[in-house]
C-alpha cells in the first residue's frame, strides 16, 4: 500500500537533487526543464493521435458532459483527478470543455478552482494520515536527509523544482503533506500549479485546432 508513495518519494528526492547516488546535483535542473519539454510534447503527440481518430465521438461527449454538468462538472472532475488521484486526469475535462466549445476564460477558471482546491485536500488528508502510527513508522524509514531538504529555505526552493518535475500533482501534494512541508512553500507549489495548467490547456486546445 506505502510502496507507490514511498517510490514517489525516493523520485521526487532525485529530482530535487537529495539523493546520495546523483554524482551531479548540479544538472537535475537541465533534467527538470528536458522533462517538461519531452512531457508537453508527448501530450500534444497523445493529442493529435486521439483527435484524429476519435473527433466525432469526442465532440458528442464534450457536448452531452458540458450541457449536462457544465463548469460544475469540469471543476468536480479536475478536484477528484487532483485531491484523490482518481484515474481520470485533469486533462480529460480540459478536452471535453474545449471539445463543447466552452470560453478559455471559463475553462481555466473552472480547472483551476478544482486543482486547486484538490491539491488542498489532498495535502491536509495526508497531514492526517502522518498521525497514525504505521505512517509515522514508514515516515521515519525513508530517512532524514528527504525531510530536511523540506524545511527552512531549501523547502521554497525544493518546492519550485518539485512543480516542475513529471510527478502527478496529487502525489506531489500527498508527499508534502506527509512530510509537513510548511504551507508558505506548499502555497509556492499551488501558485505554480496554474501556469502549468495554462500550458497544459494550450497544448490541448493546439492538438485539438490542428485537425
């Protein structure tokens, strides 16, 4: 049950640069910014295939889910990918909103609200969860050296590259929560959750036009 968190973790510590096996801290920046790159390009890639051979049948969907649960249904849907990791992600109900033809403006708006509001409850939940004692255990076996870089200055900086790495964003705010990291630097990563939510948008919005 912990192994996926605590794989999570272990990643995230790489990313961020902690671990005592990465030979140069220095380049996980380099890595970082190549991930984001190879990330949105394999999302426009995903789209361009998805839209090409399913269009009709997403521009039905889009339509009946819009009508039916509106913005409401766009913000539920992103809150549930974002606060309890469901298998839809967040991305599905940009597609389905763009695809109804819905206002930019609105769109962002309503997946935004519903990230965010996500990734609260998802950092409070496992703020929770660190109380009892098989948690606490398992906190205490992933080491000292993940916890510190989450504390003082280190956590605002950590908390810019966490943003920015391909980990889910509920996971990242699953992690932040168990490792109490101060809500100053988890604000940091909420805050950057919405111009990659914007990105995330554009991408989907191109792949969608292209065709």
């Amino acid at each position: 049950m912990l192994k996926p968190a605590e794989s999570a973790a272990r990643d995230l510590s790489v990313e961020v640069g902690t671990a005592p096996e990465d030979p140069a801290p220095s380049r996980g920046g380099s890595r970082v910014w190549l991930r984001v790159l190879l990330g949105a390009a394999a999302l426009l890639g995903g789209m361009l295939v998805l839209v090409r051979i399913f269009r009709p049948q997403l521009e039905a969907l889009s339509r009946y889910f819009v009508e039916h649960f509106g913005l409401v249904g766009v913000a539920l849907g992103t809150f549930l990918a974002d606060g309890i990791s469901s298998p839809v992600p967040p991305q599905f109900f940009m597609l389905l909103s763009i695809g109804a033809g819905t206002p930019d403006l609105h769109t962002l708006a309503a997946t935004t609200v519903g990230s965010l509001l996500g990734g609260c409850a998802g950092y409070q939940l496992a703020r929770q969860l660190a109380r009892f004692p098989r948690f606490a255990r398992w906190l205490e076996r992933t080491g000292a050296s993940f916890r510190e870089q989450l504390r003082g200055r280190k956590a605002y900086r950590n908390a810019v590259i966490a943003s920015l790495t391909p980990l889910p964003f509920s996971m990242q705010c699953y992690l932040c929560g168990l490792y109490r990291l101060p809500l100053g630097a988890f604000a940091v990563i909420l805050s950057l959750r919405i111009p990659r939510l914007a990105v995330f948008y554009y991408v989907i919005k191109a792949g969608w036009t292209l065709f």
